[in-house]
C-alpha cells in the first residue's frame, strides 16, 4: 500500500534474464523515458543480477531501483537529512524526493537533534563535520529516537570505529559518493 502523497509504482519480476541482449537495452530504454515522463516509482526484480549491471552501464535513474528480490523494494521514507553545505543539501533532497520519498531537513547538529527528538523518521542522513557540533554528538543525542542513522563524511577516518559503534550509526558513506550508493544505503 502506498502512502499519501508517494510516486504511482510499477514492479518488474523478471524471471529470467541470463542473456542480456538488445530487446532487454530497449525495454529498459523505454521504461526510463515513460518512468521520467510520467514520474512513476519502478521496482525491478531479477534474481539472476543480469539488469543490475546493464542498468548501471545505461546510466540508471532515482526513479529506478533493481532487486535481487522483493523483500529490497524500497517503500517511501520519512528521511531526515543533515547537511550545513547548501547545494549539497539541495542536491540530496531533490534526489531523494525524487526517488519518492519525503525529506525533511536540518543544517546545524542543534537542529538536528530538535528534529529528531520531536519526529519518528524512518532514517537520518548525517553529515559529520557540521558549523556547531560533530555529527557523533548529533547522533548520539538522537540514537533514543530508534531512526537508524548513516554517516556521511568526507573525513570518516576522523573517528575510531568505537565512536561508530558508541553513537550507534547503521553505515556510514564517503563523501563524495555516487547517487546509487547513497540510494542502497537506504535499504540497508
């Protein structure tokens, strides 16, 4: 069931797709340009990995994803993102909107707690370095809030692995990282 407000959603089961050949090139062509003209949320299903890896080589889209299997359909999430970097900060949410689910955001860690304490999100997409506080403290603060929280960071390596552990984050991502990565640390 959809919720309120999500992108109409199309789901491929694709059986068997062991050789990947022209036809599956067009089909996946013409499903890109209807799914951005129409705005429609896509699931693909291939056990075999056959269109994982051709939809990577075609460029793949936000309003795509490709499953091993259903149980890594992604539904709509209620995503906090905390990032102080203003284009930065544009580029995730309209990616993640994009990619159907809702975004709200904080740019300070005092923000971020506010936020976090006062909504159940579905997750927290933190920033480490951020103008008032360290991205450890943030998320330490909110961790009561039960949201799982990926880091994200260009300078990971500034904390031991127990503050990892201590303040509880699910992954963690190196800045700058590619869209498809960020979208699979959504499902993880």
């Amino acid at each position: 069931m959809d919720r309120p407000g999500a992108l109409p959603r199309l789901v491929l089961h694709i059986e068997n797709a062991a050789r990947v050949n022209d036809s599956l090139c067009r089909l996946i062509r013409q499903l890109l340009a209807l799914v951005h003209e129409r705005e429609i949320k896509v699931s693909i299903i291939d056990p075999t990995g056959c269109t994982e890896v051709l939809w990577e080589a075609l460029g793949g889209s936000v309003h795509v994803e490709v499953c091993r299997n259903e149980d890594e359909v992604t539904e709509p999430l209620d995503l906090l993102v905390v990032e102080d970097t203003p284009d930065s900060l544009l580029f995730l949410k309209d990616l993640l909107e994009t990619a159907g689910h809702r975004v709200s955001t904080a740019v300070t860690g005092e923000e971020a707690v506010r936020a976090g304490l006062s909504h159940r999100f579905d997750l927290v997409l933190l920033d480490l370095v951020l103008p008032d506080r360290d991205g450890i403290s943030v998320a330490e603060a909110i961790r009561g809030s039960g949201a799982p929280v990926v880091a994200m960071s260009a300078y990971l390596d500034r904390w031991s692995e127990e503050d990892y552990r201590r303040a509880g984050f699910r992954s963690r991502l190196r800045k700058p990282f590619k869209s498809a990565d960020l979208l699979s640390a959504l499902r993880r």
